[in-house]
C-alpha cells in the first residue's frame, strides 16, 4: 500500500512540475516562426542525407565494378 502511494505522489509531483513550466505565455506567432526554423532545418538535413545517398549508390556501383573485374583475373 505504501508503494502505491509512492507512487502516486511521485507521479503527481511530476506531473504538476511539468505542467507549471509549460502555462508560461508564448509571443504571438513564435510558435508559427518555431515550426518554419525547424521545417528549414528538416528540409536541409534531408536534401544532406539525399546526397549522402547518393554518393553511396556512386559508391556500391564502383565496389560492384572491382569485383566483376577481379573475377575476370
């Protein structure tokens, strides 16, 4: 029974901590101005990662190459 309490209070205590933090007033339009920053920052990081795969497509097709030809040998 002590343990549930535990608990309990605990999750209570945590919950009412998170929630104090997040009742603080927002500027208006931050949180549009939050989502376009982090929508550039996704939009590069894919168009990095695309290339990446690329380079490793580039890459395989050249490995695939060495070994056919050290077949041949």
């Amino acid at each position: 029974m002590n343990r549930i309490l535990l608990v309990i209070t605990v999750t209570l205590a945590l919950f009412s901590a998170t929630s104090v933090r997040s009742q603080a007033p927002q500027p208006p339009g931050s949180t549009l101005a939050g989502l376009q920053s982090i929508q550039r920052a996704n939009k590069a990081l894919i168009e990095k990662q695309q290339t990446t795969l690329e380079t490793l497509d580039d890459l395989k097709a050249a490995a695939d190459q060495l070994k056919a030809f050290g077949k041949r040998g």
